[in-house]
C-alpha cells in the first residue's frame, strides 16, 4: 500500500507542477509505473486500477481528465506488441506523432492527441453523452418500437461503449450525419454494449464501434469508412431498389393509367436534378401501401412535354398527386425546400382515391373504421358491381357522384361481386348467391367483430334518378342514423393481391442474396458464420442423403433384376391396376396384425396424415385373401402414410360390430343364418381405412367379379358377395361335387377383392364417404368361439 500512495504522490506532483507538455521522460511505462520488463498481466492490472482511480466520474480533481487520457494511451500502446516494440526503440509510437517532443514532430499543448480526443464522454454532464441518451435503445423498446416501425422507415444505429476510445474519432461525422438523416424521416439508434448486451448480441454486433442498418426487420452492417457521404449512400442503398419510376414523355400515361390495377393514386415530382432525392425516396418508402410514386427529371429533353401539360415551374420543385382522373391532379404542392412534414401531410390527405375498390380488409378498416365512442360517426357508401364491360358506364358513374361528395363523415367505395362473393351475399342479402344487378347500399361499422348496419339504397344503373335517390338517402342519413334497419356480422375480405406476393417474394429474396454477397465481399465472417452454417449442414444433409439412397437403389436392383427374369415380379405383388405416386420400395407387402398390442400405436396414436389400411378375414380365408390382398395393395406401398393390417374376426367381432354402427351401409352388408335363427353378419374380405387422429374410417364391401366354374351361377351371382354364393352351392348341392363346392368357394374369396386397386386410388383421391367415429372402441377382448 505504501508503494502504491508513493507512486499515486508522484503522479498527483507531475500532474500539478503542470507537466501537461510532451518531455523527455514522458514514457508510457512510468505514467503507468510498471517497469519495462513487465508482463501484458502486469500491465493490464495496473491499468485497470489506474483507470477506476483517475475516471473523471469518481476523480473529481481538476486534472484528472488528462491523468486519465495519459493512462488510456499509455495502455494502448503497451498492451499493442508492435506498438510497445516500436516506443522500445525509437521512443515514439507507430503514429505519425511522437509519444514525446523528439526530433520527429512538433510540441503540442494538447499532449500527443487531436481535437476530438478531447470529446470524450466522462461523465453524464457532457454534451456527447446527452445527444446520445436522446437515442439509447433497449432490447424490448427494440423489438416492440423499432422492427415494426422499420416497415415504414430506415433506421440507422450506432453500437458503442463506454470504454470504446476508437468511437470518438467517428463522433463528429456520426452527429453531422444525425441531424441531417433525422429531418429526412430516418430512425436513430445508439446501443451501448455495457448495458445492452443483449440487444448487441441479437443484433449481431460483436464489436464497437459498428454501424447497421435496420428496415423491414432486417438488419445491415456499414463495412465503409465512416464519412457523411458514405452513411448517406448506406442509407440510400438500404431502400428497396423499385420504390421511384422513372417517368418520361414516352411512359407517362403507362404510369398514371395503372391506378385502375393497383387501386393507389399516383405521384409526380418533378425537379431539377438527375438523381432521385433521399427524402422523397423515404416519403415512397413510408407510404408504399397508398401511394405509387414516379420522378420527372426536368433537365431531360424527353421530359418537356410533361412539364408543359401541366405547366411546371422550373425554379422549385412541383409535387403532383393524380386520382382517376389522369388529365387533371387532385392535388399539388410547390416550394424550393419541401419539409418532411409538409410533404407526410400531403400525402396523408392523399392516401385513396375517390372511389376506391376494397381489395382487402386493411383497406376496408381504414376506409370504413369501426364506430368510436369519442369520434364522429363514419358511413360508408359502397358499390357492389361486376369487373365487366357491362357495368363500366355505372361504375363511371358512381365515381362521378364520388368526386362531388364534400362530407367528411362519407367514405365511397366499390366492390366486385365475384371477388368478395361472401360479403356481398350478406349486404345483398341472396340467397343463391349468383351475379345480380348492382347495387348500392350504405353501411356503418359498429365493431372489430364484424357487426355493422347498412341499408340497401337502390339498383344502381348510374342514371340520374339513381343519383338524386342516393343523395335523399345519405340527406335523411345526416339527420336520422336509424334509418340503416339491417344489421349483420360481416365476413373478413379476400385479399384480391395475394397472388402479387410471390412477386414481392422474389424480389425480397434478391435484396437478401445481394446483401449475403456484400457481406461475403467485404469478409464479415462473424456475422455470416449462422448462415454459412445452415448452407453448409443443409448441403451435407442433401449430399449424404442422395450417396445413401445411390447405394440403396443399386443394392435393390441388384436384388430384384433376377427375380424379374424368373418371371416371378406378379407373383411377389406387383403393381396391377392401382398405381401410386410413389414406387415401392420393397419387394413385399408388410402386413401386421391389429390386436390389442398394437391397437394403440397402429390406430389410437396414428400419427396426423397416416391411415391403416386394415382387411377382415377368418382363419379359415386368411392364407387366401392375404396374398390378394397384398398384390392388391403392393403398388400403394410406396406411400409412407399408409400402413397396412389385418383384422381376425374371429377374435373380434365384437369390436368389429360396434364399429360398423357408425357406418351407414352396414345394413347392406350380407348376413348368415345361425343355428339358432339370428343373422350373424360376415365381415370376411372387408377392407376398413382407419384414420386414427381424425377419427373415421372409409369402408370397402367385396363384390365378386371372377368366372365361376358355371358360367350361369357366375351371372347370377355377380354382384353378390362371396359369402352367400359360398352358402347358397351348399344348399344347392349339399352331397355331390364337395371338391366342386369347395373349389367354387376358394375361387369365390380369392375374387372379393378384385376392385380393391380402384377403392385404393379413391381413398388417395379424397373421393370416399367417411364415417367419423367419437371414441375408437376398445380392442381388449376377445370374441369367444361359439
């Protein structure tokens, strides 16, 4: 402790005897008091102690901020090998100044460091410190403010430190490039990794300073020297690439004609210079879902006529809104320094047209908005027509008593019937739900849910007479609100643009390839290790997938090339009249038993999408219907959701029967006479498709199709099931020909499942009835033998 006080006295008497200048014996080593021998431990203690010691924060001596910027330097230099190398020989550090006043450069007052040195934040009365509290992030003001927000605007976020000496000489250019971006629109951030970790983890930045850029949730690094027109460019280049068209004389009427598709008004500026500027690159980013936007460059010849149409001033800059009528602007601004809140104030005045069409429920919640307590009522006059030529001379029409409505309190809109079929039904109120004449009703919107009252006003041809009993309606509406009588729960709108989100998908998935190759060129590899990763794994999944499936397919071939010469392939169960979409794997048919061991994983615990395909025999028929049934099925095998079963009636019949309730053509399935007089009903060469999680079964009824021995009884008999022919020859014949009887009956079973191979594609198809089970019965007893 006493060397320690003797070294602190020292350094307090070389502070206040004012050795503020760069002297011989000003070395690195003794404002540290390590000898220079010392290990990088050593020097980093002492650092550290140091550095708690003099920190302006807890130091309150007047010359503590330079004792601390000393300290800072001197560990910078020590803690660096080469620089630590280059002071050990020369006396001066690796910079184009010397650590001292040698023969190498000039004495300064302000020790060895520049101006902005002595910006440092040291404590929280100094003005870098407060600008940047302005912008402190935090993980959950993060993810809750800034990702949806960065749909409508850019943000760009500096990662910092407390102890990050490298940030100060970014300072001044990060300010400049502040206050400029934060009057175009754009977001600004400052996370301090001292105190948000992890916000800078889930970021991905792993080093301060850094400099990203947020939008659309997405988040790009500043790899660039930090200089105002660089930030400026990363901004610009953080846009989409197709927010602005570029208009001329020759695509002018292209552009102000597709308000009809895009259902957006349009914009127009037209200026002077040839780049489109940032500002209103962010104003078309922030209104992208209203608004299409274009640019005029006034200094091309191929601009003129546009700018003698509609009389453009030269001298400032001309904003030009366009609606349905493209001859005309429905509204205009013109100033040399357009502000951003003039402009997000025209644009907000302007966001629909006069008469738009509801392509989707965010527009319709915007255009017509639940009914608030604190507000002013809303109503909405819409339009049901038809996207037909028929129906353009009315739809003109409607647009033109639009354009003349001056209330604030009435929305107009139009819709197509055979787009919004369920809404239309509904505020039309048909009942067979087919194209009918247009129509025009009003409607007010009471809450989220879908309530709302409306009133049909009248068939709307757009005739005069049409117009004036709309504008009595909407009169007597001012004055009486009740009279909208009907009410109903409207149905949520299709979204008529789904189909351009595969366009919006490719071009999204551009920008991301771009980025990925930017950040590939400039050797980000710690932000780009999770992704090259995941390409990595996914490539040796796929590479080691198809060496083992290579393998396989040629140890099967290999397998199965003899048994085709044998000419054995329809005896093994090949493909017959059913087919698959995929081809069989195996060679065989793997068929188990449902019983009460496997009743639960085989039905109860089938996974989503699987069924099992389970086929009823006897004992008696078992050898015989499970080699059809297996040739039957073999091409199906294929399908890795369909397991296949065999259920022994004999032992179960109970169950069998409590199933069968569920299904409707149990009552055609035949039945035999017992010995005592009841029907017992005979489930033998049955075929039951099970779908365990959604609980119904699809039902298959043997129905023979083969050749009898005597062609007559095979006529008779064809459409019977095997069981009673089997009965009825025992009748017929009960003592001569037994072998005959017996051969009928075998040939008889083995043709109950002729036309399994076309039930089998049906249940694939979806074609089948199901019969929805509440419980599957249970399969724990078995049926005692009579």
């Amino acid at each position: 402790k006493k060397k320690n006080r003797v070294r602190l006295i020292l350094l307090t008497m070389l502070l206040l005897t004012g050795v503020t200048h760069a002297g011989p014996d000003m070395d690195p080593y003794k404002i540290l008091g390590v000898s220079r021998g010392a290990s990088q431990a050593e020097i980093k203690k002492v650092y550290k102690r140091l550095a708690k010691e003099w920190h302006p924060d807890k130091n309150k001596n007047p010359g503590a901020e330079d004792m601390f910027i000393k300290i800072t330097k001197s560990y910078e230099i020590l803690s660096n090998e080469d620089k630590r190398a280059n002071y050990d020989r020369y006396g001066q550090t690796d910079d184009t100044q010397p650590y001292g006043s040698g023969r190498y450069g000039q004495q300064h007052d302000n020790f060895y460091f520049d101006e902005s040195f002595f910006n440092f934040p040291f404590n929280g009365q100094n003005h870098r410190d407060f600008a940047d509290s302005k912008y402190t992030l935090h993980f959950n003001q993060y993810i809750n403010d800034v990702v949806p927000d960065s749909y409508k605007r850019p943000y760009l976020i500096k990662i910092t430190s407390d102890w990050c000496f490298s940030c100060i000489h970014i300072e001044p250019v990060w300010k400049e490039v502040v206050q400029e971006m934060e009057t175009l629109g754009v977001g600004i951030g400052v996370v301090d990794v001292g105190y948000e970790r992890r916000l800078a983890n889930h970021l991905g930045a792993h080093r301060t300073p850094s400099i990203l850029g947020v939008i659309n949730g997405k988040v790009t690094f500043f790899h660039y020297a930090v200089a105002k027109e660089h930030l400026k460019q990363f901004v610009e280049d953080l846009l989409p690439q197709r927010l602005v068209e570029r208009v001329t004389d020759k695509n002018d009427l292209q552009f102000l004609n597709s308000w009809h598709e895009l259902n957006k008004p349009h914009v127009l500026l037209f200026d002077q210079v040839p780049v489109v500027p940032l500002l209103y690159k962010l104003t078309a980013f922030a209104y992208k879902d209203y608004l299409q936007f274009g640019y005029v460059d006034q200094g091309l010849s191929e601009t003129a006529n546009l700018q003698k149409q509609f009389n453009i001033n030269t001298y400032a800059p001309t904003m030009l809104v366009f609606k349905e009528n493209i001859d005309k602007p429905a509204d205009i601004i013109q100033a040399k320094g357009m502000k951003k809140q003039i402009i997000d104030e025209f644009m907000s005045n302007n966001k629909f047209l006069l008469a738009p069409r509801l392509v989707n429920q965010k527009l319709f919640d915007e255009l017509c908005p639940v009914k608030q307590f604190h507000r002013r009522r809303k109503y909405c006059v819409l339009l049901i027509t038809g996207d037909e030529e028929t129906f353009s001379s009315g739809n003109q029409a409607f647009l033109s008593f639009a354009s003349t409505n001056t209330k604030e309190v009435v929305r107009f809109a139009y819709v197509y019937q055979r787009l919004q079929q369920p809404l239309c039904d509904i505020l039309m109120q048909n009942k067979d739900s087919t194209q009918s004449q247009p129509q025009v009703v009003i409607l007010e919107r009471r809450n989220t849910a879908g309530k709302a009252l409306f009133k049909p006003v009248t068939a709307w041809n757009g005739s005069e007479e049409d117009k004036q009993l709309l504008l009595d309606e909407l009169e007597r509406l001012q004055k009486d609100p009740s009279i909208l009588s009907h009410d109903a729960m409207l149905p949520e709108l299709n979204n008529e643009f789904a189909s351009m989100f595969v366009i919006r998908w490719i071009y999204a998935s551009y920008d991301y390839l771009s980025e990925v190759i930017d950040d590939i060129l400039h050797n980000n590899w710690r932000e780009m290790m999770p992704l090259l990763s995941l390409i990595f794994s996914a490539l040796f999944i796929l590479f080691g997938t198809v060496v083992i499936q290579a393998f396989s397919d040629s140890g099967e071939d290999k397998q199965t090339k003899p048994k085709a010469k044998d000419g054995s392939k329809a005896e093994n169960g090949s493909p017959g009249t059913g087919t698959s979409s995929r081809p069989p794997k195996k060679n065989f048919v793997e068929v188990t038993e449902l019983t009460d061991i496997t009743y639960m994983s085989n039905l109860v615990k089938l996974r989503p999408g699987h069924m099992n395909i389970v086929l009823v025999l006897t004992d008696a028929s078992k050898n015989i219907l499970l080699s059809k049934f297996a040739k039957e099925v073999y091409s199906f095998t294929g399908s890795l959701t369909l397991h296949f079963s065999f259920l022994n009636i004999d032992k179960h019949s109970e169950w069998m029967n409590m199933l069968m309730e569920y299904a409707q053509d149990t009552m055609q399935i035949d039945a035999d006479e017992d010995d005592g007089g009841n029907y017992k009903i005979d489930y033998t060469g049955h075929v039951l498709a099970l779908n365990g999680y959604k609980k119904y079964l699809c039902l298959f009824k043997p129905v023979y199709t083969g050749e009898d021995l005597d062609s007559k009884s095979s006529e008779d008999e064809g459409g019977s099931s095997g069981v009673r022919s089997r009965s009825s020859s025992r009748d017929d014949h009960p003592s001569r020909k037994p072998n005959r009887s017996r051969s009928i009956s075998t040939l008889q079973i083995h043709h109950k499942l002729d036309r399994l191979g076309l039930w089998m594609e049906r249940l694939l198809e979806g074609t089948l009835p199901r019969y929805y089970i509440p419980t599957w019965p249970g399969l724990d007893k078995i049926t005692p033998s009579k």
